[in-house]
C-alpha cells in the first residue's frame, strides 16, 4: 500500500482532499495531511511517503522549496503541485523537475484523483521485474564477488580480529573493491526468503540473485551495500549511506531503510511471487562489532511474531532480546542445519531431518562414541534453545537432557529428545500466538484510552516497534477488520456515549473523539450512523 501525504496551509481544502481520498481510494492509499511545509517535513522523517499533494504557495516554505527537501528524504516521491495560481513561472519551475506535475485548484476533485491514480499506475509499472532488470547492470564479476563473500563471511564469525589489525581492514577492502569505507560504521540487514524447502540449489541461487537486483534498484541512489548468503540461508547486506558527509541522511538512514524495504518486499512479491522478512540495526556499529550485531539480528528474527507475513524488524536497544553469543561452542554443520528449522518454527522439516541425522548412528552398532557425541550435540542444541527462550518452567521435567547413561538403551536416548523436541514446538506454536493476542490487545486498549490523540498508522507503529504497512496487515490478520475501520468504531461508540451529556457541545464531543474540525466530525457521525450529531441527541431526549 503506498502512502499519500496532502498538504496545504489553507484548512478547508486540506481536509476536504483528505475526505475525499479516504472516500474513494483507502485501499490503495495511507492518507496523511499537513497544513504546513515544517509539518509535512515532520511526516517525511517518520515514514516513506510516496506521493506529496501540495500547494505550490505556503507561508514560511514555499511548495518547490519543500519538494527538494522531500528529495533529500525519499528521493523516490512523486510529487503533485496543486495551487490556484496559474503563472507559467510556476507551472515551468515544477515540470522541470522528474516525477513532479502540476494541477489547478479550479480543475476539481475528480481531475485531482485521476491525477493521483495515474501516478500510482506510474509506481506499479517502474516496479515491475522486467523494467529494474532493464536498469540493472552487474556491478562486480562473479570472481570478485565470491572473494567478497568469503571476506565477509571470515569477518561474520569474528569480527574482533578487525580491531587487532585495523589498518589492514583498509587495505583489505582497497584490495578486494569492496564499496564500503573501513572507517564508517555499517548498518547490518537480514532478509529471510520464504522460498520452499524442497526448492533445488540452482532455483534458490536465482532467487538470491534476483533479489539482489531488486534490492540494488532500489537503494543504489542513497545507498552503498554488499549482500552475501549466510550459513543459514538468509541474505545478509552491509550497508552504508552513500554521502557518508550528508548528515540529513545519515540521521534519517534507518527510517529510509525501513520505508524502502516495503517496496523491496512488494516488489519482490509481485515479480518473484516470494515474501522476504527483514530484520535491521536500529542504528550503525564499528566494524568490530558486527558479529555480535549479527547474532543479535539472528535472535529477533527467530522471536517474530506472525506467520506468513512479510515484515520489517528493527533491534532497538531497549527490546529484551535474550542471546547466547559463546563462541566457544562449534556445533556441527548438521545439528547447525537442525537448529536454524527449530529456530524458524519448521517442525516436519526439523522431524525429518532429525531421523536423517540418528538412523544412521543406531545403525552402526560398534560406534559408541559416535552416538554419545551426536546425542549430546542435539541435547545441547535444545538446552540453548530451552534456555534462550526461558522455557525452564514451562517445558516439563527435562533433567535427563544432559544425562545420557540414565537412558537404558541408544534408541530410549534419541526418543527422548524427539519427544522433548516435540514439546518445545507445542510451547513455541502457543508463544507466537499469546504474544500476538498480547501485542493486538495492547494496541486496541491505547486506541480506547486516546481517541483524542494522533492515532495515525505512523504513531500506533513507532509506539509497538512494527513497520507500517506491517502494522496495518498484522492488525487485520488477528484482529478481523481493518484497524482505521476500529478506530472509526472506537470513535463512533465513544461519541454517543458522550452525546447523551447534554452539557458538552458537539464541538467538545468532537475534540474528544479526536477531529479538531466539527464538520468533519459531523460528517464522520452521520456517515457512520445515518444521523447528525445534533441528530441523534435529540433521539436520545425523545427516548427518555
């Protein structure tokens, strides 16, 4: 869904436009409005915006000034100067300019809407496959790209290497034509594919590549980046603004991610008919401590919350995310293989490749020692998992875990830990559904409490830590109704309850419900009730 933000210093055309648009296109749009140039700045800085409907004259900035500021956010937006001057002066400034048109106020509502949905046309038909494929170009050779990967994959297992021979890390990245600055933090992004497990290796390589190619079309104007594919399967990128000078950028770097992410994940859902999850550094690290932002970003993506739905995860330092960085520990790269389909929640695969791993041993009767390794490498598997997750007193009695001589037989043994497996996925199915109950409970609960505040897709979405059009699809999934479609309800039970006081006037029940304007909100009542504010209080005194 792409985001529309409408602005304009005079009040009644603002609103009206705003009434309009959530008429006639609220299934395609996100609707925002700003009577001002600094508030419409306030928008962009919170969120990607699209599409900017804005007058071409406004006190304190005018619209053209305002259009190369929304350039330096989301260089990407299309921008519709709406204005009831027709100099040429300003109608040529504006076409100069890419991706800008320019409309008259007196050319109506129904020229304006067509306007914007030709422009949503626009968006759709540049994000096809075929045309980014069109506008891609290879950046790096197949050789140096390997030899990138490999580097980067040295570092990823230990990253405190890089603060021992810090001069080399430049020399390094000179050497190879790494597109990264040794002496700027980077910004680390996991993408989860959901491709099939059954998928074979070559059909997985092209939707990695692929992928890429989406990904670079769209952050190569403000972003430098490496992407590689870690040991779990998941693609990896590093990344760095592109005018590392820029502060305005650099400030406004995570939020620009998160905005452009959406349109990858749209993107690659439409051209590749895959969803991709991604899960971001809330902020840069050195160089040095990537592995450990690694691992962090690894253990938020294993306690998503849904299923099936693409999503954007952001580690903000304050989130409890509970994690086992000893390195010390080196399981093998099958039980590894057996940890990331627990960690994603796939049972059957996990079951499956469970007996792939202990058949054989109990089939080997003589290798006594071979058994007693590999029970213990999958007991303690699931010790770190229990305990990552503090399942100590939910999973049951597990003392024998780490005990194997009190198992009778081999077979007793590896039973033992298919059945405590099983218990550990019963508890991690009723978790994610608990804390999605949780999460959907609180935000209804907010919303009750402050329906005379901003409760805009943006505010609900930075409050809970969600990506806003994941917010907006997670909030329908559990919930049942869309949450602007609550939020009207919310509004609308609320303002009857407080029409029956006679002493407050329609304009306070307003106020108090959260419209600053009485004829909207009079418009708002009789749309959603067939009657007026006035209307319906008079019912209520006939009644008594």
């Amino acid at each position: 869904m792409y985001r529309l933000l409408i602005v304009d210093d005079e009040e009644i055309i603002t609103e009206a436009l705003y009434e309009v648009f959530n008429e006639i296109m609220s299934d395609e749009l996100d609707i925002y409005k700003a009577y001002s140039a600094k508030e419409a700045l306030n928008w962009l800085s919170r969120t990607r915006i699209d599409i900017v409907l804005t007058d071409i004259r406004m006190p304190g900035k005018s619209g053209l000034e305002l259009m190369e500021e929304i350039r330096m956010y989301w260089p990407r937006c299309r921008i519709v100067f709406l204005t009831g001057f027709s100099e040429f002066e300003y109608a040529y400034q504006a076409i100069q300019k890419p991706n800008v048109r320019y409309l008259l106020k007196t050319e109506g509502y129904a020229k304006v809407t067509q306007t914007v949905q030709e422009v949503i046309q626009e968006i759709n038909t540049e994000n096809q496959m075929y045309n980014l494929l069109q506008q891609s170009q290879e950046q790096m050779d197949t050789l140096r790209f390997m030899k990138q990967g490999e580097y980067f994959r040295c570092l990823l297992d230990d990253s405190r290497v890089s603060d021992e021979h810090e001069d080399s890390l430049m020399l390094e990245f000179e050497g190879l034509n790494i597109d990264l600055d040794a002496q700027v933090p980077v910004v680390l992004a996991l993408g989860h594919l959901s491709y099939s497990f059954e998928a074979a290796y070559i059909e997985k390589n092209e939707m990695y590549s692929l992928t890429r190619v989406i990904w670079n079309s769209f952050m190569k104007e403000q972003i430098n980046s490496f992407a590689l594919v870690d040991k779990h399967g998941d693609l990896l990128w590093f990344l760095q603004a592109s005018h590392n000078d820029d502060e305005i950028i650099n400030n406004h770097l995570i939020k620009y991610l998160e905005g452009t992410l959406e349109l990858i994940q749209q993107s690659c859902m439409e051209s590749l008919g895959i969803s991709i999850s991604f899960t971001i550094s809330g902020g840069t690290c050195a160089w040095n401590e990537v592995s450990n932002q690694y691992e962090r970003l690894r253990q938020l993506q294993k306690m998503k919350i849904g299923d099936g739905v693409s999503l954007i995860q952001i580690d903000h330092n304050d989130q409890n995310i509970t994690s086992n960085l000893n390195d010390s520990i080196r399981l093998g790269p099958r039980v590894e293989i057996l940890t990331a389909h627990l960690d994603a929640g796939r049972s059957e695969q996990f079951f499956e490749y469970f007996e792939g791993i202990v058949q054989p041993v109990l089939q080997v009767n003589d290798s006594v020692h071979r058994s007693i390794e590999t029970y213990y490498s999958i007991a303690l598997m699931m010790l770190s998992y229990i305990n990552r997750f503090g399942l100590q007193c939910s999973i049951g009695d597990y003392s024998k875990l780490m005990r194997f001589d009190e198992h009778t037989s081999f077979q007793e043994a590896f039973q033992y830990l298919k059945l405590l497996g099983e218990r550990i996925f019963k508890l991690k199915s009723i978790d994610e559904r608990d804390r999605s109950s949780l999460i959907i409970e609180k935000i209804c609960k907010f919303i009750q409490e402050h329906l005379s505040e901003d409760l805009s897709l943006v505010r609900l979405a930075e409050m809970y830590y969600f990506n806003p059009s994941y917010l907006s699809r997670f909030f329908k999934l559990e919930h049942g109704v869309k949450l602007s479609e609550y939020i009207d309800e919310c509004r609308a039970k609320k303002a009857k309850e407080l029409l029956c006081n006679s002493e407050l006037k329609v304009r306070d029940v307003a106020l108090l419900v959260g419209y600053e304007a009485a004829h909207s909100f009079t418009r708002f009542f009789k749309k959603t009730t067939g009657m007026t504010p006035q209307e319906y209080r008079d019912s209520i005194i006939v009644e008594r």
